[in-house]
C-alpha cells in the first residue's frame, strides 16, 4: 500500500514535482516564491513523485503548509492525511506553537479533512484568489474569491 511510503525530503524539484505543486496551486509564479523559502517533502511510488507538501516558517511560532497535492490517481489512499500528520509532527519537533493551511472557500473535501484533522478556522483573506492570480478559478461549479486559513495549535504549554 502507497501509504507506507517513506515521506523524503525534496531537494531538486523536477518536472513531475511541478506537475504536482500546479495541482493544488495553479500560479508558477507563487508557487516558485514560496518553494525558495520552504522545505519541500514528497511520497515516491516507483522512484516517482506522487505526493509533495511545502512547509514554510511564517514565524518562529507559526509553521504553515504551503502546498499540499496527491496525485489523483493516488487519492482516496490516506496519503494526504498521511503528509498532515507528518507536517503536524515536524511543526512539534521543530518547537512550532501553530501550524496554518490556507484553501479555497470551495474546496469542501479539502475543508472537511483539515477540519477532521484538528484544524479550525481562523481567517477569510477576502477576494485572495481574485487579487492574486491571473485567471478565475472554478472549483466544484464555483468562481473561487475566498481563502479560508486554518490553524492548529501544537506544542502547547
């Protein structure tokens, strides 16, 4: 099973990264400028990428999940859940207080996992993804305007 995959630290981004990275964020040009300060982690399924996750210090409290995409012919496998996990453990050993996720208002199935996990909203960045990306996006049937940010507390004293 894909799950018990070794979760490796990415210290090249190839092609089939970017395929990946693109999936859960569609602008090259943010995704590159996030990738220069994160630290880059993926699931390999015969020697390629199936899965990846960007985790970036936003403060020496504060950890956020930059990116996080499976590869669809893998979901539905717990591989993303697998990854959260992994992220929640490296915000706890790295003596993070919070770590954030940021989505769309109408990634439901993304919504409900972050909140399964533990996450609970904290924010709305009106109209994010109007200002900041050159073309609409649609996600099940509906113009995307909203980021919804998610945070969850670790290493509470």
């Amino acid at each position: 099973m894909i799950t018990q995959n070794k979760i490796n630290e990415v210290y090249k981004i190839t092609n089939d990264h970017w395929r990946l990275l693109l999936l859960a964020d569609p602008s090259k040009h943010l995704v590159h400028e996030y990738l220069q300060a994160g630290k880059v982690f993926d699931v390999k399924k015969d020697n390629q990428p199936i899965a990846i996750v960007v985790l970036k210090e936003i403060s020496r409290v504060k950890l956020e999940i930059k990116n996080i995409s499976v590869d669809p012919q893998f979901e539905n496998q717990g591989i993303a859940t697998r990854l959260l996990h992994f992220a929640i453990q490296y915000a706890k050993n790295h003596q993070y207080q919070q770590l954030q996720i940021g989505t769309g208002s109408t990634s439901f199935k993304e919504l409900y996992l972050y909140q399964k996990i533990g996450f609970r909203i904290t924010d709305i960045w009106q109209d994010f993804f109007i200002n900041n990306y050159d073309h609409p996006i649609y996600e099940n049937h509906l113009l995307l305007h909203d980021m919804l940010v998610l945070t969850m507390m670790v290493n509470i004293k």
